[in-house]
C-alpha cells in the first residue's frame, strides 16, 4: 500500500462545480486528516436545481473546475467522490435482518445486512444513492455502532437510505465519464456538507446542518452520534436572486451581482437614504434602487428558508431542542446577517460551517461554500479504513474483494 495517496471530489452544484484535490497519510488509520493540495472552480451553467439542462456545457465545466485542481496541486486526477444536490434527491429509514452463525461479526456479514436493508421496492425511476447504518442491533443488543468482532446469532441495522431519479444520475455520471475520470462513489451533499463541518461532539448532542445551495436547501438532523434526517428542498440562493429581479424589476443577472455585493438580510440596519446605482454594476439596468429595500426581499425570503427547514424540525419533534444548535453552510449562507436571522427564527445557537480537520492549503477551502466539496472528500476518505460504512464504493470494492476471492478458489 503507497505511503501517500491522492484523492479527489467533485461537488456537482447548480451555480459552481468545485474540485478538491486532498493527500491522505496511507499509514495511520485513525483520525487521518485529508491535506488539500488542489482547489478548482467553475461556473455551473449546465445544471439546475439538480438536473442537467446542458450536457456539452456541464462536460465543459467539470473539465475547467477539474484542470484548475490540477494545475494548482501538480497532479492528474483519474477518478473522483462525486458531491451531489438537488431536490430529487431523497431519503427514507429501513431495516435489515440477517442472520449470522455465531462467529464473529465480519465485514461481509455487514455487507449482507446492508444489502438486506436494501431489499425495500422502490419507484422504477428511483436508484439508490446511499445508505448510511445508523445503528446495528447483535441479538438483543441495541444501539451498537460497529458491530465488527463481536458475536450472536441475528444481526440487524436500522439504515438511512438516500435516492435520486435515475435519469438525473446517469445524465450526471455521464458527463463525468466523458469529461475523463472515473467515479469512486456518489455523495449526496446532505451527507457530505456535515461530514466536512460538524464534530462528532455535535453530533452526539444534536445537531442540524442548513446547507443553502443555489437551486436547494439540504437539511440533515443528527442526534446521538448519527443521522436523524435528511431532506432536500428545492428552494435556494436563486430563489432570493429572483425575488429580488422581480421586486426591483432589474435582470437576473444585476440582481445576482447587487445581491452578493450589496445584500443582506438585515434591513433594519440599513440606512434608508442608502442608494445603489444599478448603472456601476450593469449596461442595461441604469435606475437607483433602496439598499434597505432590496435587504426587505432577501430576508423574507431567507425567513421563508428557515422556516421551512424550522418546520421539518417541528416534524421531527426536534424544534429548538437541538443542544449543539444548527451549522450552516454552501455559498448562499454568507450574506450578512444569515446568522442572526436563523438564530431568531430556528430558536437555536447557530453558526457558520467552516471545516474541521483539514490540512494542507486551507485559506482556499475555508468557507462554507466547500462543505460539500470537501466533506465528499473526507467521505471517500473515511470509507476506505472505515468497515462499518455501506457506501456503493465500499460495496464495489467489496465485491470485488469477494470476486477475486472466488476467483483464487476457481483458477
Ligand atoms: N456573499 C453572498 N451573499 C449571498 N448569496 C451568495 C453569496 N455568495 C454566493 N451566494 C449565493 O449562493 C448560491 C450558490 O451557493 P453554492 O455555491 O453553495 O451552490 P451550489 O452548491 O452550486 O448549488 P446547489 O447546492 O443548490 O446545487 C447562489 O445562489 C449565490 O447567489
Ligand atoms: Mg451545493
């Protein structure tokens, strides 16, 4: 096994495609920390709330995002952990039960168990993504997190299972392929965002990432050290840049250039007189519009974001109840005074996602809008040396294991 090796994700958003390029100590098992050694980015023009609307432009931009990475790191990149968003995406709860001979509990029993928790009739057009345990149960035993090595009769998972609309995978998975790397595994970005920014001590004591993308919101609920909840809603930064398009009657493309410049979402604290000359930032939209008011439509429609990730909290029976508070994270979380808004409408402590255990050329990656990104890569990292995970990756590499182990019995 190589000392060092170079892994790589993709974060497929609906406005950015961003690439990481991170080393990982191949030696040290526990509590390895990824060094980032390449960055890319570039615009996402041919995605949309998750879909593909243009194949030869999304090929075009996973290309640049991807040779920005690698002219920065030095390094060619051949396959990548592929971060995943948009409102197709989908999670429900399942369980699996197998039984087990008595002998200690190995990787190919959880793998029978995982697959067994997958054995569930979903829609033609739905494929699974994901499945993350939450917890193993050995016979009467609950609760048990990784029940490798340990011995029983019946062995049971309790497992959260994400799936997305099989035509908008494969467009996806497509592009990839034809713009030249191989796919190591399919991330959903509810579950990469809080892999990259929250601790293991929020997740013990409950907690709930808010990753605001372009075209959605993610929301993932954690408690006692695994995953709650997840769910996708097709509501984000783009619907803020057109609300305030259509409240200003300005172009989209103004109101995305004022939003980031001038926005937030905190009008009380702007000055009334304070005018901004749409003609600085544009040639076609020349009026003056109020700062104060164009902070009036973000924040109405940031309270509507929160309040509809408030209500699945409320679902949950979880509505500021969550002791570690709530993290937010993707790009449309910067705008000023996100914060504080979330805090007054979710009930909870709340604070900026930047990313915990990280090394290398961090001041690239830290910021909120890498979450995804970076946590795809932590993900891919984890499962590699982590045994109880059921990933697709780690269930291709499985298999293969499996396969080439019948294939030494059947020369
Ligand atoms: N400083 C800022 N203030 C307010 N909004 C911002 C700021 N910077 C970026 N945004 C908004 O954030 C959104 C993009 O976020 P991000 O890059 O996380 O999305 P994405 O991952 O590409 O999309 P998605 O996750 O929905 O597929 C855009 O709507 C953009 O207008
Ligand atoms: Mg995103």
């Amino acid at each position: 096994m190589p000392k060092e090796r170079v892994l790589a994700s993709l974060d497929i958003g609906s406005s950015k495609i961003r690439t990481v390029i991170a080393v990982v100590d191949g030696e040290k098992q526990v509590e390895r920390v990824p060094s980032v050694i390449g960055v890319g980015v570039s615009p996402s023009l041919g995605m949309r709330k998750g879909h593909v609307i243009d194949v030869e432009e999304l090929i075009h931009n996973i290309i640049s995002s991807l040779e920005d990475a690698e002219r920065m790191a030095g390094v060619p990149v051949n396959h990548v952990f592929v971060g995943m968003s948009g409102s197709h995406i989908e999670s429900f709860d399942s369980r699996g039960v197998i039984a087990i001979s008595g002998s200690e509990i190995s990787i190919e029993d959880i793998m029978r168990v995982l697959e067994a928790a997958q054995a569930v009739s979903i829609p033609q057009n739905r494929r699974i993504l994901h499945i993350e345990p939450k917890s193993y149960a050995v016979d009467e035993q609950r609760g048990i997190k990784n029940p490798t090595g340990m011995t029983g009769i019946r062995l049971e998972v309790e497992a959260h299972i994400v799936t997305g609309h099989i035509q908008h995978v494969k467009n996806i998975e497509k592009c990839i392929d034809q713009a030249g790397v191989d796919i190591d595994a399919l991330v959903p970005a509810t579950i990469a965002a809080p892999e990259a920014t929250l601790t293991k001590r929020q997740k013990e004591l409950g907690v709930v990432c808010i990753d605001i993308g372009a075209g959605c919101t993610g929301i993932t609920v954690f408690e006692e050290g695994t995953i709650l909840h997840s769910v996708n809603l097709p509501i984000g930064g783009e619907s803020v840049t057109s609300d305030i398009a259509i409240g200003l009657r300005t172009s989209i493309d103004t109101a995305e250039k004022i939003k980031i410049e001038y926005g937030s979402v905190l009008p009380t604290e702007m000055n009334e007189r304070d005018m901004i000359d749409l003609s600085s930032v544009s040639k076609v939209d020349t009026q003056t519009i109020s700062r104060r008011y164009m902070a009036e439509i973000m924040q109405a429609r940031y309270y509507e974001i929160f309040s509809l990730a408030k209500a699945e909290l409320t679902r949950l029976g979880r509505a500021g109840m969550l002791p570690a508070g709530a993290v937010l994270t993707g790009a449309a979380v910067k705008a000023p005074g996100v914060i504080d808004l979330a805090r007054d409408v979710l009930g909870l402590p709340v604070q900026m996602g930047f990313p915990v255990d990280i090394g290398g050329v961090i001041e690239k990656v830290d910021d909120p809008a890498y979450a995804t990104a970076l946590g795809t890569l932590i993900w891919g990292m984890r499962d590699d040396e982590n045994a109880v995970r059921g990933s697709s990756f780690q269930m291709k590499r499985a298999v293969k294991q499996v396969s080439s182990w019948l294939k030494s019995l059947f020369p």
